[in-house]
C-alpha cells in the first residue's frame, strides 16, 4: 500500500467517522414510543434510550394489583428501547456497512 492510497483511507475513515457522530448525536432527537401488550402503560425514549416519558391509562392504578403496573411499565419501556435500537441499528448499517452485525 502506497502513502497516497493509505491516505485516502485515512480520509474515508475521517468521512466515516464524523458521519457515525452526526448520527449519534441525531438519535438524541429522535423519539420512540412503546406501549405494553395490553395498553396500559406507554414509554418514549430516545433513540440513546433515555427514558422521557412514562404514561399508565387513567384508572389502571385503581383497578390493578401494583406488581401488574410495574410489568405493564417494564414492558412498555422495553418496546420503546427496543424501537429505538432497530431505527438507530438500521441507520448505523447505512453509515457504516458491516459495522453492526444482524445477530444483535
């Protein structure tokens, strides 16, 4: 490999790079709503995951055991992440190709 050739890529893993970053920073902006199996408890998140918001259907306090609202709020969270990870999987794919892999 010559210098010139090397430099160039140098130059691409710079481009590539910068472009992963922007996108980082891009998926802090992004939001992602989950919502568990039965509706009671919806979640949104970043595209990083962060936790926003947390919503439970009024009346869903009154009427159920509070073990069934903390699975109905896991799960919500966990489709809201889950969302998010698939969006920000797919766009890092398109960024940087076999940079992720399709087992994850």
């Amino acid at each position: 490999m010559d210098w010139a050739e090397l430099r160039r890529t140098a130059d691409a893993l710079d481009e590539q790079a910068r472009l992963i970053r922007e996108a980082r920073e891009e998926q802090e902006t992004l939001r992602f709503r989950g919502s568990s199996e039965n509706g009671v408890a919806t979640a949104t998140c970043t595209g990083g995951g962060a936790l926003l918001e947390l919503d439970i259907r009024a009346g869903a306090l009154a009427s159920s055991r509070p073990e069934m609202i903390s699975r109905d709020l896991l799960e919500s969270i966990r489709a809201a992440r889950r969302s998010a990870g698939e969006a920000v999987g797919e766009r890092l794919q398109q960024l940087a190709p076999g940079f992720t892999s399709e087992a994850e």
